[in-house]
C-alpha cells in the first residue's frame, strides 16, 4: 500500500488499540489516525476511500470494547481535534468536539459558566458524550445530559462540507441520538452564569457521589449495559441480584462495587467481556425477563460491518 507525504506522517500501522480504551483492551488496528484539524481529519478519511477500507470514529474510547483480532481498517480517534479550542460569548460557547469534557468543566468554571458541573468527572471527549448523550446525576430523578446545553453541533461531512445542525434537528434520547455515525467538530452550548466556587462544589460533590458507587479504581468502559425502560430494577441492580459482582473470566471480572461495571484486572481479552456480558445477559433473563441492551460499542472486524461509512 503506497502513502503520500502526509499520509505517511498522519497514519499509523498496527496500533495497538489497548492504548486507546479507558478499558485498556484491544488487538492492533491495521492503520489509525489522530488527526489534530480538519486537513488532517479529511486526509485520513481519503485514505481509506482510496484504499477501500472500513474505517470508525472514536473519542476518547472511553464507551468501546475493541476486540482482541486486528482491526482491519482505519480507526480516526478524534481526542486530539482541537482539543483546546473554545470560544465564549456571554453564556455561549463554541467547543471543538475533540475536547475532553472534564477539561471543558474546567475551563467552564474558570469562565464562570455553570450548567456542565455533571460533565466534569466523564472521561469522553464533547463529540462521543453527544452521540451517545452522556449524562451523570447524584439525584436519580434528574437525567443532566449532554443533550440538554446543545444549541446546535457542526457536522463534517467526507467530502469535507460542514454542515451546521441546530436544535431543533437533533434528537436526544437516553444514552443515544441521531449523531450517530456523523463527524462531529464543534458543538454550540448555552450555559448559565454561576460562581466559580459553587461549581467547583457541584464538581467535587459529584466525584464524591460517583467514586462511593462506580469502580473507577480498574480500567472500565463506565456502563457495559443500558438501564432498561420498563424493568422493575437498574441494570447494576439486576446483575447484583443475580449474584454475579465479583464473577470473573479471564482477567476480566463484574465489579465487586456496581453490577453494571466490568473491570479490566489486568490483561483482560476482549473474549473475557463478551462472556461476561453473555453471561450477565443470560442470568438477568432468565431472572427477570428482561433483555439487556449494550450501552458499550463493541469495535471489530467481525463484530461491525455497519457504523463506518
Ligand atoms: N445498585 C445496586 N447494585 C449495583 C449497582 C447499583 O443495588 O451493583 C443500585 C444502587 O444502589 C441504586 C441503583 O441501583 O439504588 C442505581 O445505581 P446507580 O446510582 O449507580 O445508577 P445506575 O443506574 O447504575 C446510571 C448511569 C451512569 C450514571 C449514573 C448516575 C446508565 C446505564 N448508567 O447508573 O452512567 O453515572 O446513573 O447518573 O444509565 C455510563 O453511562 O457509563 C454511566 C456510568
């Protein structure tokens, strides 16, 4: 396979992917990039029209299982596009989608704008917490999602349009939108004004709340599991009672802390997660009744032939 210049500078081979997972799992793609602007974005994208090769967006990898068999495309992971830009005006800021949100919480308290204070302990970047609407709450009957502060978000397209989407052409669902499959490079959100010290409180209290509840002492990917609609208990919750915290396989294990965490113990294969997640899936059915629905994106060869372009 030939490279240009700029290819060649752009473009890497058998990247191991382990390194792009807060999960810490993951064979080698065959070529992955990291582009840091548009330019670069579209180069790597020409290169795998050119080369006719599947190619997949990710963040910062912080939602994704990638499989232990070597990717055969491209991977473009969008945690270094611009990752600093930001332009504030008034309550309105205008955030390159390749930030990383507890960096944007940040720098929203610096500024005096409060609104994203849930955001600030999601380890993802602004473009992945959109699609899939990420979201935190101390209080169960409140949803604080991603979804709620957008004004509108630019879309690029391969042919290098950008194309703005407002508001009202954005759906947000829980833990879903139709972003999916769009190349998001900047999102347009409305905040409120709010002193920098309560912000920094709400931030601090929510990391509290979250390191009492979640097992954010192994590498995970947050949630495998939706919390599904019409089920008598959390997905966390099903699993628990299904005696399943502490199960492992491999070197991969349901967390002793939250049903719904599977943890990395060190060296886990991706093999290990998918029994787990069959297993979870199984015990929860058979004790409930109910279906579990991956809130994990599950990144191989094998396993996707759809979510590129
Ligand atoms: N619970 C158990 N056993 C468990 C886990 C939970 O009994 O093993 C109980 C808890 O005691 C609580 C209830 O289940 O009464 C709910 O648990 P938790 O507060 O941890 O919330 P969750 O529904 O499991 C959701 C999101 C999290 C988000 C929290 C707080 C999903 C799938 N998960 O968790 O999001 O941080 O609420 O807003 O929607 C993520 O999406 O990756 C994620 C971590």
């Amino acid at each position: 396979m030939r490279f240009d210049f700029a290819q060649e500078r752009l473009i890497r081979r058998d990247e191991p992917l382990s390194r792009h997972s807060t999960f810490k799992i993951g064979g080698p793609a065959r070529f992955f990039s990291q582009p840091s602007d548009c330019e670069e974005l579209l180069t790597a994208l020409d290169f795998s029209s050119k080369h006719d090769l599947p190619w997949v967006l990710i963040g910062n990898g912080s939602n994704v299982l990638f499989g232990d068999e070597p990717y055969q495309g491209l991977v473009i992971s969008l945690s270094c596009f611009e990752a600093e830009r930001i332009e504030a005006e008034e309550c309105d800021v205008r955030v390159s989608c390749g930030m990383s949100l507890p960096r944007l919480a940040q720098i929203l308290a610096e500024k005096e704008l409060g609104g994203l204070e849930f955001a600030g302990s999601i380890p993802g970047t602004v473009g992945g917490a959109l699609v899939m609407n990420a979201g935190y709450s101390r209080d169960p009957g409140r949803r604080n999602e991603m979804g709620g502060r957008v004004q509108s978000v630019k879309v690029l397209s391969q042919d290098g349009v950008i194309r703005e989407l407002k508001r009202d052409e954005i759906e947000f669902g829980y833990r879903s939108s139709n972003l999916e499959g769009k190349i998001l490079i900047e999102a347009h959100l409305r905040l409120d004004r709010r002193m920098k010290s309560l912000i920094l409180e709400e931030m601090k209290l929510n990391d509290l709340a979250r390191s009492k509840t979640q097992d954010l002492c192994h590498p995970s990917a947050g949630s495998v599991f939706k919390n599904p609609g019409h089920a008598p208990y959390t997905a966390g919750k099903m699993i628990d009672l299904a005696g399943l915290k502490g199960f492992g396989v491999g070197n991969a294990r349901i967390s002793v802390k939250h049903g719904n965490f599977i943890v990395n113990m060190g060296g886990a294969r991706a093999t290990d997660v998918l029994d787990l997640i069959a297993i979870a899936r199984s015990k929860v059915k058979e004790m409930f009744g109910v279906v579990l629905e991956l809130e994990i994106r599950h990144i191989s060869s094998e396993a996707m032939t759809a979510a590129h372009g």
